[in-house]
C-alpha cells in the first residue's frame, strides 16, 4: 500500500514527518516527499491549495498509546480536542475496540494514533 497527504510546503513537511513523527525519510523531489513507514510508503504530494478535511487522513497503530501521545507532546505535537467525544485528560477517546488520539500536521491535516485491544 502506499498513503498520500497534500501538503503546500515539502521542507516544512519533511521537517515534520522525519523530526517530530520518525517517519524514515526516503526522497524528496519538486512534486513530493517520500517516507517509509513500516511497509507503507507515504507520499507527501504538494499541491499549490487545498482546504484540510476535517476527517483523519493517516493513522498509526500503536502499542502504547500513552507512551506515544507522551512522546509526541514532548515534540510539540498537541493533540485535539473534540466537543463530541468523551476523552481524558490525555485527549484519547475509548472505544470497545481500543484508544485514540488525534493530532494535525503542519497542513492541517488530521492524523492519528490508535492502540487496539481486543478482538
């Protein structure tokens, strides 16, 4: 499989995905940055203008979501907030099939952490 994300600014993007989420950095070229992660290539395509949609674009499964989020805050990442889900102080949502937290990069777009239990 290979992921996609628009962003208007590849430097600031690869700064992002390498420096704050560890994403291995394979190339960069005018049209987009490539990363690895696990067996997933993630296209980081630039685009002249886009609006971010207000859904999640990318999401990582993790073992320890608290560990990740602690991580990722320590970065500068913030996490988000939303009026309609009941999550902690920690901004993860429980589910029946795991946590979730969610986070924007620097385009906007929504990404996310989960860690699943069960099933």
């Amino acid at each position: 499989m290979v992921a996609f994300a628009p962003s208007a600014d590849l430097e600031r993007s690869r700064a992002f995905y390498t420096d704050v989420i560890g994403l291995e950095f394979i190339e960069q070229t005018p049209f987009a940055c490539v990363f690895r992660s696990g067996t997933t290539m993630l296209r980081v395509t630039a685009v002249a203008d886009f609006t971010p949609q207000p859904f999640t674009v990318l999401g990582w499964a993790v073992a320890d979501i608290r560990a990740a989020v602690a991580e990722l805050r320590g970065r500068g990442v913030e996490f988000l907030t939303f009026d309609t889900l009941p999550q902690d102080t920690d901004k993860i949502w429980t589910t029946p099939g795991g946590r979730i937290a969610w986070f924007r990069d620097p385009d906007g777009n929504v990404l996310s952490l989960t860690e699943f239990t069960g099933n």
